[in-house]
C-alpha cells in the first residue's frame, strides 16, 4: 500500500533481523499514515526477540499490508490519517516510540482518544484476518492452579467462570499438579515450534527444569527485581522524575541494561521478562499480578499450545521498591481473590485467540473449593457433585 | 462482566451501561426497590431550599459497575446501597470525556471543564475552580473552603492560574500525608505512598514550596492526637477522613472537597486489595454522612455529592488488562455514577438520562449562590 514514493528514514539502529525486515517493507512503511507507521517499526524493532508465532503474525500483517488492498482495507489505514498529531509527525519514522508517547499524550490533551479507539479497533478487523490466514489447526490446552496455602473459603470461587463451563465440587486434586504436568510434557514431547508449550509459577519452583518448556518462576526472578528496583530508585533520585518519567525510563530499559536472570533463560525469553517486569511501570510485581500478566502476555505473545499456571501467596505489601521483612508477610486468602479474577483473566485472553471453540481450559483450587472446565464436552452452567480428578476432567474434555 | 458490546459508540455504550445500573439498582431489597423511580424536573419553576454547606467526596481511583452496584459487586458497598442511595438521587450515567489521570480528572471535577494539563505536573487548574467562584462571590475567607487531597500531585487543585481569579480566593489545600510526614519517624511509611500509578514508592514527603505552618494553623490540629490515631490505621484515606471530621467540628467549614485515593491501589493488579479499598471507601463514606446527621452544623443544612472520577478498564478490552488500570478510555473506564443528597434534593431517586461530570460545578454554584463563569458544564436540572 504505497501512498508515497519517497522513502523515510527509518530508525538508525534497528538490530539486524529487524534491520532486514525493515529494509524489505521500506515502501511501504514510508506510505503508511504516521501513527501506524510508528506502531509497525515498533514492533519492527523488537522483531529479533519475538516468539516465532509473533514474528509470523507480523510478518503476514507487513504482507497484507503490502498486497493490493480492499477498499475497507484501505479506508481503515486511512482513517489513521485524520487522527490529530503532535508537531514533529517524522519522528514517527526516524524515532517511532518518543513519536507514539508524544502522540498518546497528545490525544489525550485533544480530547481525540475515541476517535484514536475507532481506528484502532477498525485496525483489529485487519489483524484478526491475518490471524484467521496463518492459523494452523491445534487444540490448545491452559491448565490454572489457584488456592496454594489458603483456607477453604465460604466466598464461592470461579463465580465468574462457572457460567461458561462445567463446576465439579468433588475434585481429588491430591495428583493434580503431577498429572497436569505430566500431561503437559507428553505434549511437549510432539517437538512443535519452540516456545509452544509453558509453565508460569507464582512461587517457589516445583517443576523440574525441561528444555522442551518455556518456565517462568517469579522467585527466581528476584535478583532481577532486585536490580531493577536499584535502577529505579536511582532514577527517582533527578530531580522532576515524576512517575511518567520513570515508566518512560522502564520501557528503555533491555536485558543488557539488568543482570540475574536464571541461566536456563535464552535472549529471547530475557527480553520477555523485562517486557513483563517494566510493562505498567512495575506494577505487575506482586506474585499474583505476575502471574496474571505473564499468562495474558504469553497467550498474546507466543500463542502458545500448552501452559500450566500456579497461582502462589503474595506479600501484603504492593510496593516492588519496599523491600523491609515487615512488608514481606504472606496473605494466601488474599491470593486466592486475586488468583479467581487472575484465572478468569486468563480464560478471557485464551478466548482471544484463534479456533478458541476447541480449547481447553480448567481451573481447579488447591484449598479444596473444586474445578472449572471450559471447553469441548463441558456444559455451560453445569454443577457436578461426582468425583473428578483432573486426569478425568481432560479425558472427558478430549473424547 | 455487562453484556454490552465493545464496538458500539462511546455514548450510546454509556446509554447500555445506564440500563444496566438501573437493573443493578432494582435488585436492592426493601423500600428503595419499591420507590426507585425516574426523576425528571417537569415544568415546576419551584426555587427549592439547598443545604448552606457542601461536601464533595471524589474517588480518586475510580471502581468499576462490578464491584459497585453490579448484583456480584454490591457485597462491597453495603452502606452505600443500604444507608446513602435511599436518602439520594442517583445518577446512573456520568460520563468523563477528559484526561484519564486522577489529578488533572479532578481538577477538571472542580473547575467544570476538562482540564488539559500534564496528570503529573505540579500545575495549577487552567480554568477557575468553584472554590474560587464561591469565595470571590460570596466573600468568603480561606478557612471556609477545603480541600482534602491524597497526595502531593494534588497540591495546587486549590487555585487556578486564572487571571480573574487565582490563590488567593482558592481552598486551603490540606494533604494529610505531608502533615504525617514530618521529622524522622518511619513508623507511618505505610500510610505515606504517594501514588499507585507506578513503581514510584516515592513516599511523600513536606514540599517546602508550601506552607504547611499556615494550613497547620488554619486547621488547628493537634499533631498528638493526628499521630495517635494514625497509628491505629492501615489506610491513608482514613487520614483524610480524620481531617474532614476535625474541621466539620472545629471549624465548619462551608465547603469541604475529599479526594480518597486507596481504591487506586487497583493498579498493583490485586484484586483482594483493590475490594478491600472499595469497602473501606464504603465505610468512610457512610461515617462522613454519620457525621452530617449528628454535628449541628451540618444536620440537615448539608449537600453531599459522591462521585468516582472515572471508571476503570472493561474486561473485555483486549488492550487493557481490566480492573487494573484507567487507560484505555473505553466507555466503561469513562462511565460512572453520582449520588447526591441534602436538603431540597429529591431521596431514592434515580437518573438515566447522560449527564458529563463537568456538570457538577454549575449545579454546585447554582446551590451556593455564585457565577460559575468559566465552566463548561451544564447544571443538573434533576437537583435545581
């Protein structure tokens, strides 16, 4: 879709995979509208660290961008030209994300965001096609542990997930965890695309290390916390480092720029980390909330064909930069609360994904508060009082 | 989650998530279901009787239908349903068109207009303020309008910048942190976050720009007795609720301006604590109206507004992450409520029709009998 025949400059530095795809779309990344054009050289840029289905996914929008266009196709990519747009609108090639903070601040200040939603979710309809065209058939499977080291609550849990799925209140969930887990590797053992099959741990690991499973563990990631909690609060230190300075700051910041990441963790997946740790300025730091957010950003990201997630106890305290043992206490009926929405959340991002009809998603308490199971031979508002174990739930759920 | 969907126009969203308060609200039990009705002014030019004092308390965090009055959120705010709603009119559509950022969302709250500032400068409010409109006209001193705020971002919402107006006809600022925050003592470093937007465990801290000797001496406080009850508290609202009985005692102010801030503790992504923060603001609301009942100069010559500044994200908003944050300007996180009660203000009464919450200024003004010139709002009819 090129609108303009001179070329822009494009950002200087792009790290060579990046550089090359750069290269290859320049015309039609120099027609684009700004807006979108600094989106895309965005994304462009992180392009050496993405997952492999991220990395498709935007090499078939940059395609279908560049195919001759449908007038809808080409009335949305339009549309981005009507937005309001700060002064310097070239940066948005040259310097793509200081373009999109001062175009972000500028709609706010224009009172333009509706209009910026419109064509953002008009955008969407182009992204959910090339989605649809690059969809490849697999049953994907999510698996969510919640109530680790809480009471039995009389509060019911998954009230908001029960309505689209199958509750067993008599659950055994004793071998639970090592039948997901098992589970889980026979799958991986299909040898699909890397980064296809997950495990995000809210507390102390019990999962032995695999190397066909991408792991996260949010103990494990405390020396980079650590670090990262230094880094800030050297910053916070210049005088007039509000916090929109500081979030400004965070989403600079690069492995190379943070140390401690457990060894078993390649450049790709360093790179997520501090996507996941510097995303909302840190405020994804209590256990739960990272795991909530790793899970979302995982199922956006990687697409992945298998994860299991463990929600854990989290501290009381939701300050990542407060570090006293008196702020460090555990509340586990407070992550249990936490971890109910956590899962429905990521039930919710599940559903975003392709061919999400045939997934399976189960949730089951570890305190004794029962299952959900949402997918293929599960009734919607269905209560069961039979004895279920997991092993059950997901037979059931594959014949 | 409220069945409304995601691609429809922000007002006729907002019209959707209107019909649905209302449901939420005729599932009440008792008398207020059975009396809830649709207000509307009719043609009666009838001047009513207002309140000589008002009290505006502003979540400055906002909370979501679900956890309000949502038939799965209203086990958070049982005093708010049971004790304020049948003694209110309750608007059910009061939407935002401004900035997203608590500060600058409130400041546009007190001036009437939607503010364009930077939510996290130290900047004073382009547009006048009704503290300004209602002591330039009434004449009225510095220690008869208040402000309590939360945090120090919030230090200059008093005054505007506005030539015809400015500092020194605006409200005494008062931030409970910064008083609390004097000397060396660490045991009150819980109370003193100064925000939830960030990683930012800035605790607040005295900003020698102001000057807190004369706040401390308008406010006649005893620091012994702030100190004492602060340590037997977990929450900084619960300061700015022990300042706001203090004057509503000492010195009666006629206007007094809450902004609480726990529920914004959202944005650590906990779930748990963002609920808990909702029902403390539940309880905090219900003792300041226990508080207007029983001090004389309050009981029955008060008009309460409650009001969130805004939302927060709608769950199915792919590019937000729910209850956690206010940024993707969805309807939902634009979307939100208003009760307001006193004398000559209609009791268990509900309104659907959209009001913006730049409308509370003129309606305000109208009450305590000034101009408010400069706002861009409309004055709630359903009130006057």
């Amino acid at each position: 879709m090129s609108l303009t025949t001179s070329f822009r400059e494009l950002p200087s530095q792009l790290p060579p995979l990046a550089d090359t795809l750069a290269a290859k779309h320049r015309a039609l990344l120099s027609g684009l509208p700004p807006v979108l054009a600094a989106s895309l050289l965005i994304e462009i840029s992180r392009y050496d660290w993405m997952f492999p289905a991220e990395r498709k996914e935007l090499e078939g929008q940059l395609q279908f961008l560049s195919a001759t266009p449908t007038a809808e196709t080409q009335r949305i990519v339009l549309s981005f030209r009507s937005l309001p747009l700060p002064a310097e609108a070239s940066a948005a090639w040259s310097h793509p994300k200081l373009f999109l903070q001062a175009f972000t601040a500028h709609l706010w200040q224009v009172h333009a965001t509706e209009q910026w939603r419109q064509c953002a979710e008009a955008y969407g309809s182009i992204l959910d096609q090339v989605r649809k065209d690059l969809f490849v058939s697999a049953s994907r499977s999510v698996v969510v542990f919640l109530g680790q080291g809480a009471n039995k609550s009389t509060r019911p849990l998954f009230s908001q997930l029960r309505k689209h799925g199958t509750y067993f209140a008599q659950i055994d969930h004793t071998a639970a965890l090592d039948d997901a887990r098992a589970i889980q590797e026979k799958r991986a053992l299909k040898g699909e695309q890397p980064y296809a099959h997950w495990q995000i741990e809210g507390g102390k690991p019990t999962a032995p290390p695999s190397t066909r499973i991408s792991q996260l563990f949010y103990p494990e990631l405390k020396p980079v916390r650590d670090v990262l909690a230094q880094l800030v609060r050297k910053e916070m230190t210049i005088a007039e480092m509000g916090p929109e300075k500081v979030r400004s700051y965070m989403m600079t910041l690069e492995p190379a720029d943070l140390s401690g990441f457990p060894e078993h963790q390649d450049t790709v997946m360093r790179h997520f980390v501090v996507n996941i740790l510097c995303d909302g300025s840190g405020t994804q730091n209590l256990s739960t909330s990272f795991v909530q957010w790793s899970a979302r950003e995982v199922l956006r990201r990687a697409q992945p064909t298998t994860m299991l997630i463990r929600f854990a106890p989290r501290v009381r305290n939701a300050d990542f930069l407060d570090v006293r043992p008196t702020n460090l206490a555990l509340d586990a009926n407070g992550a249990l609360i936490d971890a109910d929405i956590g899962a429905y959340y990521t039930w919710l991002n599940l559903r975003r994904l392709p061919n999400a009809a045939t997934t399976q998603f189960i949730a089951i308490a570890e305190n004794g508060q029962g299952a959900v199971a949402i997918g293929p031979g599960m009734s919607a508002g269905a209560i069961t009082q039979s004895p279920a174990t997991l092993k059950k739930i997901v037979e059931w759920m594959s014949t | 989650m409220l069945d409304v969907p995601v691609n429809l126009p922000l007002l006729e969203r907002a019209t959707q998530l209107a019909i649905s308060r209302r449901r939420f609200l005729r599932t009440l039990t008792g008398a207020a279901t059975a009396n809830l009705v649709v207000a509307s002014r009719g043609s009666t030019t009838m001047r009513r009787s207002y309140g000589s004092k008002s009290i505006i308390v502003t979540f400055g965090g906002g909370a979501r239908d679900q956890e309000t009055f949502a038939p799965e959120g209203q086990q958070y705010i049982p005093r708010i349903l049971t004790e304020l709603i049948p003694r209110s009119t309750f608007y059910t559509q009061v939407i935002n068109r401004g900035i997203l950022g608590h500060y600058v969302a409130n400041a546009g709250l007190a001036t009437g207009c939607y503010e364009s500032f930077n939510n996290f400068a130290s900047i004073q409010p382009t547009n006048p303020t009704i503290f300004e409109y209602y002591r330039q006209d009434r004449r009225r001193p510095a220690e008869d309008v208040w402000v309590i705020a939360p945090s120090n971002g919030f230090s200059r919402i008093g005054a505007s910048s506005h030539y015809a107006y400015g500092s020194s006809r605006g409200a005494t600022v008062v931030l409970p942190k910064q008083l609390l925050s004097v000397g060396d003592d660490h045991r009150f470093e819980s109370l003193l976050r100064d925000s939830y937007e960030g990683p930012a465990s800035n605790l607040i801290s005295r900003d020698p720009r102001r000057d807190n000797e004369m706040v401390e001496r308008l406010l006649r406080l005893s620091m012994t007795d702030f100190k004492d009850h602060a340590r037997n508290i977990s929450s900084p609202d619960e300061l700015s609720l022990y300042i706001a009985l203090h004057l509503m005692r000492n010195l009666a102010p006629s206007l007094i301006w809450i902004t609480l801030h726990d529920i914004d503790i959202a944005h650590a992504g906990a779930f748990s604590l963002y609920t808990e923060a909702i029902e403390r603001t539940d309880r905090i609301c219900a003792e300041l109206v226990h508080a207007l009942d029983r001090e004389p100069e309050y009981k029955d010559r008060t008009n309460l507004f409650i009001l969130p500044d805004f939302g927060r994200d709608a769950d199915d908003d792919a590019s937000g992450n729910g209850f956690q944050h206010h940024r993707t300007g969805d309807a939902l996180s634009r979307t939100t409520w208003l009760l307001a009660m006193g004398p000559g203000i209609r009791k268990n009464t509900t309104v659907d029709r959209p009001v913006e919450s730049i409308d509370l200024v003129p309606t305000l003004a109208q009450m305590l009998g000034c101009e408010p010139r400069f706002s861009q709002g409309r004055p709630l009819t359903e009130l006057l």
